[in-house]
C-alpha cells in the first residue's frame, strides 16, 4: 500500500516510521528544508540546545518506548531542581505534588510559603465544604477559586498554566485541560483530595525527562531509521490539497511540483494547514471558525557569571500576575536544569531561556532586566542570544480548536485518511506521539 504522509513534525515522522514497519511504502513531504517542526536546535555560545521541546512527559511511558526502540534509552535524563514561582514581593519554590498547581494539602509548609497562612486556610476550606453540584464548575479559574480561593489561582494556579499552556485559567474549561479532574471531584468530593487521588495514580519519579544532547535527537534518530526503511522524505515541498478520488479508493496529493497518486494519506500538518488540506475530505470541519493562533518567542541568553552555579532558582521561575514590570512569562535555567548543558560550558557560564508571549521584538536592555528580575540577580551583558518565534496555528485547548476536532471525530472520513498532530491529540510529544502510532494503526488492516 502507497501512504503519503503530509508534515514532518514528531507526528509526522513517528506515523511514517510505524507504517513503513509494517510494510507501507511511505513517502513524506516536509514544507521546510528541515523536518522535526516544534522539536528544533539553536546555537548559542557554541552549544547545541533545544530551541522548541525540551523534555517530554514520561506518562504513559509511550516517548520512553519509542526513544528506546530508536537506541537511546542511554542518554535519557532527568531534570535537576524544581521550578520557583515569582510573586509580587518575593520569589519561592513551587510546591511539590500539585496539579496543574493546584496543591493536594493545602496547609502544607511549601504552600504555606507560596500562599501565606490566610490563603491555605482559606484553601483548606475545599475540605470542609462539600461538593453540591456535580458538573458545577466547567472553567478551571472559577473552579479554584470557589474551592480554594483567589492565592491559590493568582500565586499557585496562574504561573502553572499560563506558562505551561498559555491560556488564562479563568478562560480553559477543566475537562480540556484536566480531562480526569471533575469525574476525580465526584468520586473524593473535594478539590485537594481529588488531586491527591491523580497524583497518587501517576508514576513515581520525575514527571518529564529529556535527552543528553538535546530532544532534537529524536528527530534525527527517526530520520535515520526512515531511510533504513526506505521512505522517501521530501523536503521544502508544500502539500497544497489532498483530494479523495471521487469513484473508489485512493488519494491525489497535490504539490507545487507534481501530484501523488496514493492509496492512503496521514495529514499530520499542523492545525491550520491541516483544516485547509480537508477541505474535501471533510468540508464541514475545514468550514468552522479558525482558533486564534497562539504565537510565542523563546529567548536563550548565554551570561557569564559564577552566581548563577548556585542555581538560585532551581530548575527555573514561573511568574505569577502579581509580579509586574517583567513581559517573560517564564525562565528556564538551562545550565541547571540539565547537567550536560552545563558539562558542555566552561565554569561560569550559563544559559537561560526566557518566554514570551507574542512575536514582538525583545531589546537587549529588556530581556536582561527581565532575566535580573527573575533570578534575583543582577546580570551581566550576554555574550550571546538566540531567538525563536513560534506558531500554534490551532492551539489545543482552544474553544474552536475542540469544536474543530469533535466535528472530525463525528465526520464520516473517506476510509484510509487519518489526521494526527497536536492539534487533534494534545500539546506535548506524550501525546503527540501516542497520536501518532493510534493514526498509523488506524491505517494497519489496509496493510499487506
Ligand atoms: C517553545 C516550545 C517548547 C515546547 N516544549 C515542550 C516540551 O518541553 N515537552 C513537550 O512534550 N512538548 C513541548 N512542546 C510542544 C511540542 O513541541 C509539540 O506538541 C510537538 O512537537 C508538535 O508536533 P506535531 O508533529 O504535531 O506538529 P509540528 O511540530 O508543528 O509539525 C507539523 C509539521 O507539518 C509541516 N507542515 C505544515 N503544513 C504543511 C504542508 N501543507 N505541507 C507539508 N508540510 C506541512 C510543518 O512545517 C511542520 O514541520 C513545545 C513547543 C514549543 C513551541
């Protein structure tokens, strides 16, 4: 069976290889010159670093398995230190054992230091007060607010998720972002238990690891193992419409230089490309209202200075809303978060990555004030910098996003489509990879 395979992103590339193992003739075609999309590499003082995902999500075991099936099961590392969170007057480790932040004993000494004596009893009041409507709350901020209380969202809460996923509590629905949280709030009848009951149920250990060199490796790893099997990856070629043969089976793939006959496709493009590629394979999703793009800049700068060795703050700094006069919504100590950045640099020097909203420019003068602000330091001029901006044109926690993906789980696709990526199964190479290998399987009973 000929499968044609649009996007070379982790998606991509992990549903190209699992077909090919099974004996597909797979060819892929990559808009850019370089396949890996969100999964990328940068230089910056002479060292190879991630410019997109760092690390990935160990739930599940699924990035694991497929980084140890690829040969590099050696280099998996762990992250060293836990993230601080910077609040209006001071700057204090996160606690551990939460959700998305949201603390399982809420008059724990490491809460207490985050929200102050007031805010953890006000927050163990989720204890005492019993759940009366289930279903009741379907947005995340009025959630944590009415159980716990405003400290807990603005100082624990917030930092979590809009750094991590960019979106405002009081705006992402619970069920989008912590699919188990309200059936989890039934069963146990408080917030904070039915955090201790997830976490009770995730694994042991850390919760994310990346890999020595960079997670950029597993891209080239998947390359390598795709010309081992024979698919032929095209880059610098742009899928322009992916068209359903109109009597029987089979698919002509358009691109600017020529069009594929083929027998199966996996769009794994991402989000908006994707719902202009099923234009005819699905009219009735390509014609609901787009999501709002969600566009960011990472920011690494390289520092000389000794007072960094210390790691002052951990693996790195959320900021919390009350922290103003600093854009970076976050920063990463690079250096310290991974030890085989830091064995790669000479003694002193550091990296960090810092996070921006939007695409707009950062000064020099800004981006060093902000990385002051955050480590509580007051940093040299870098030696060097290197920029980043990035695209989600369908972020997955979006409103149109989800309505966008449940009017394609209902549409009756032409047989032998599948459509993977983050968009459709989740931000984050856990997901996206699980994603992926369901996609290709999807395909499976067609092959020889
Ligand atoms: C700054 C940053 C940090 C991140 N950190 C982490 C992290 O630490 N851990 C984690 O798990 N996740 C992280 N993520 C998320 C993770 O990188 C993504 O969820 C994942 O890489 C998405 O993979 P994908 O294949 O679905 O999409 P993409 O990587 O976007 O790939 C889609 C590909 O399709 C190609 N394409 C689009 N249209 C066409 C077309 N018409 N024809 C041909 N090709 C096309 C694109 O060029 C692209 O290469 C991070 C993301 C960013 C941006």
């Amino acid at each position: 069976m000929r499968v044609v395979v649009v996007g070379g992103g982790v998606a991509g590339l992990v549903a190209a290889r699992r077909l090919a193992l099974r004996g597909a003739a797979v060819t892929l075609l990559e808009r850019r010159e370089r396949p890996g999309g969100r999964v990328a590499r940068g230089q910056v003082a002479g060292t190879v670093v991630d410019t997109g995902a760092e690390s990935f999500a160990v739930r599940g075991g699924t990035v694991r398995g497929l980084l140890t099936d690829l040969g590099l099961e050696a280099d998996l590392v762990d992250p060293a230190g836990s993230a601080w969170v910077a609040l209006g007057n001071r700057t204090v480790p996160l606690p551990a054992g939460g959700v998305l932040g949201i603390p399982a004993s809420p008059l724990a000494d490491d809460v207490r230091r985050v929200v102050d004596w007031p805010g953890a009893l006000r927050a163990y009041a989720d204890r005492l007060v019993p759940v009366l409507r289930v279903g009741r709350y379907d947005r995340l901020g009025p959630l944590v607010r009415g159980r716990m209380g405003q400290r807990v969202l603005e100082r624990l809460v917030a930092p979590v998720v809009e750094s991590v996923y960019g979106v405002d509590p009081d705006e992402v629905e619970v069920d989008a972002i912590a699919p188990q949280l309200n059936a989890a709030i039934t069963a146990t009848g408080s917030l904070s238990a039915a955090v201790l009951r997830l976490r009770s149920a995730a694994p042991a250990g850390s919760a994310v690891q990346g890999v020595r060199g960079g997670v950029a490796r597993l891209v080239d790893a998947l390359l390598d193992d795709l010309e081992r099997f024979g698919v032929a990856v095209r880059t610098g070629q742009e899928v322009l419409g992916v068209h359903p043969e109109p009597h029987g089976p089979g698919f002509t793939v358009v691109t600017p230089g020529e069009d594929l006959e083929t027998d199966a496709v996996v769009v794994a493009a991402d989000g908006a490309a994707a719902f202009d590629l099923l234009r005819d394979a699905a009219p009735t999703v390509a014609e609901l209202p787009r999501p709002r793009p969600a566009v960011s800049r990472s920011v690494v700068l390289a520092v000389d200075d000794a007072r960094l060795d210390a790691a002052p703050r951990g693996s790195g700094v959320l900021r919390a809303p009350s922290f103003t006069g600093v854009r970076a919504t976050a920063l990463t100590h690079v250096t310290a978060k991974w030890a085989w950045v830091g064995a790669e640099l000479p003694a002193g020097r550091h990296l960090l990555r810092l996070a921006y909203r939007g695409p707009d420019e950062v000064d020099p003068a800004a981006v060093r004030a902000d990385a002051s602000a955050l480590t509580g330091l007051d940093l040299p001029e870098p030696t060097d910098r290197l920029d980043t901006v990035w695209v989600d044109s369908a972020p997955p926690l979006a409103p149109e996003t989800r309505a966008i993906r449940a009017a394609l789980d209902a549409a009756a696709l032409p047989p032998r489509l599948a459509v993977t990526g983050s968009w459709r199964t989740g931000t984050g190479l856990a997901s996206v990879v699980a994603g992926a290998e369901a996609a290709a399987l999807a395909l499976e009973p067609d092959l020889p």
